[in-house]
C-alpha cells in the first residue's frame, strides 16, 4: 500500500504516472519517425517508379523502329534499371583498328539520328571499347583507351553536324575496361569491339 500521506507519498503517487506519460511520449515519436522515413521513401521511389514506366514505352518505340528499318541484325537493344542501351559491333562503323567511319557506318548513324530526334527526351552517352590486344608498334594511338575515346568522339561529331543537339551527347573511351565476353576467343574479342549509346531520360522532358 502507498503512503498518500506528506512529501514521500506524493512522489510514490507521481512516479507511475511520470513513467507512462513518458513511455507513451516515446512511443508517439518512434510512430512519427517510422511515418516520417515512409514518406521520404514513398517521395523517393515514386519518381523513379515513373522513369521506369517512361523508359520502358521508349524501349518499346526504338524497338519498332529497329525492326521497321531492318536494323534487328546490327544492333543490340537491352533495357536496363531505366538505362536503354544500343550496342553495335565496332567494324559496322568503322574501319578496324581506326577512327574513320565507313560509308555504311554513316547510313547506320544517319538512321540512328534519325531515332534520336524522335527520342528528343533522352540524353546520349557515346561509349567506346575494344578488346585487349594493344595497337601494334608503330600505330598512331598509344592505347586502347585513346582508339575508343577518339571513335566515340568521331560518333558524337557526326550527329552535331547533323542536327542533333550538342547538350544532349557525351563520348567516353574505355578500352579494353568493361568487356562483354572474356577475351580468349577471336569471336570472343570482336563482340568485345563495340560502341554503346546508353540512352538516358533528361529530368523534365517528356
């Protein structure tokens, strides 16, 4: 039984309340905290949930456009985490081992510049890469790395010059980084020679 009497009672009365007010204090403000981080999340995710869905309709549309201009055999189309990469084989472009672009190479970029004006809300990376074997001694490129960077560059000059928007292209080299396939087979190495364009959605267009 609690003394109700004097000081000491009175802290013997206090003291069960005091601790659940308390507990209940604690409790309220973990509740806000979880709401809090379920919001944030919420605002985090659904963003992302509709570059999804707008990516995955341009998938669908570049798609098309491969196969109405018969281009299925050339070019590799994959879709990943919003990200939509076209590959090609380097020798469909360009001249092997060089950064001049063959007369077929420049019908496949004038198809492509074509679709990129279409695809008017995606941002282009250009990205070279070859395989691991070092240019032969005596050749003008130091390295893979340059060879690649100088063919992405050739690529990203070409669509300026025709039409396409200089704030919409970047051209990366990157050698032998990043292969395909490891480089033990001849076949092997020349999937590994290849350009990229990974096509991303620029924020605000649609």
């Amino acid at each position: 039984m609690c003394n109700t009497s004097g000081n000491t009672g009175e802290m013997h009365l206090w003291l069960p309340t005091y601790a659940a007010l308390y507990a209940a204090l604690c409790s309220a403000l973990l509740a806000f905290c979880v709401m809090l981080s379920s919001g944030k999340e919420n605002a985090q995710t659904q963003p992302h949930k509709q570059i999804i869905a707008m990516q995955t309709r341009s998938f669908n549309e570049i798609r098309a456009f491969i196969a109405q201009n018969d281009m299925e055999s050339g070019i590799e189309a994959v879709l990943e985490e919003g990200s939509i990469t076209l590959r090609l084989a380097e020798g469909a472009l360009f001249a092997p081992g060089t950064e001049h672009i063959l007369p077929a190479g420049r019908n496949i970029l004038n198809r492509l510049k074509d679709l990129f004006i279409l695809q008017s809300q995606q941002a282009i990376h250009i990205r070279g890469y070859t395989d691991d074997r070092a240019p032969p001694a005596g050749a003008r490129f130091r390295d893979n790395r340059e060879l690649s960077a100088l063919q992405a560059a050739q690529i990203l000059r070409y669509l300026i010059a025709h039409g396409i928007e200089p704030g919409r292209l970047t051209a990366t080299g990157f050698g032998e980084l990043e292969p395909l396939f490891p480089n033990t087979l001849e076949e092997n190495r020349a999937k590994n020679r290849r350009v990229e364009f990974v096509l991303e959605r620029q924020l605000g267009k649609e």
